[in-house]
C-alpha cells in the first residue's frame, strides 16, 4: 500500500509539480533502453545487423526520440522554474 501525500501549500504543489515532470522525463528514457537493448542482443549474437532495419529508420527513430525527449525536458526546466520563481499562476506564466 501506498500512502497518500497531502499537498496542502502552493510551495508544495510546486515542488510536486517539478517531481510529476521529473517523472515523466524519465519514463521516456525507455525509448533510449528499448534501442539500446536492440542494439545489445544484436551484438550479442553477432548478427550483421537486422535486414529489415535501414540506418535511414534508426535515424528517423532517434531523431522523434530526441525531439520527445526534448520536449519533456523543456516541460520539466518549465516546473522548474516556475517553483523556483513562487508563482502561483501556475507553469505556463512564464
């Protein structure tokens, strides 16, 4: 069981704000360990490579992961910032 947090101060529903895109930044990071683990089992069987997988596909898939990761990241100096700052106008305001 897990128990609730009571956020009961603006302070702290910035601060939690801040974690929540944390959070979500790093569930992301699981595109980059799906390649990666691609990649690995590749190497590890020694395979040549997958035929039906182009360099031109795998640039297309990191540069979406990229611009995704990107985004989250912008979404999280975001909380950031707008906890940092106090404001009660919420994340957007800046």
């Amino acid at each position: 069981m897990v128990a609730a947090i009571l956020v009961q101060t603006s302070q702290q529903q910035r601060a939690f704000q801040v974690v929540d895109a944390v959070d979500a930044l790093d569930s992301q990071l699981g595109a980059y360990r799906a390649v990666e683990q691609l990649a690995m089992c590749e190497k590890a069987t020694g395979d040549e490579g997958l035929p039906q997988l182009r360099r031109s596909d795998l640039a297309q898939l990191l540069s979406v992961l990229n611009t995704n990761l990107s985004d989250y990241c912008e979404k999280a100096r975001q909380a950031a910032l707008f906890s940092a700052l106090g404001s009660d106008n919420g994340p957007n305001a800046v």
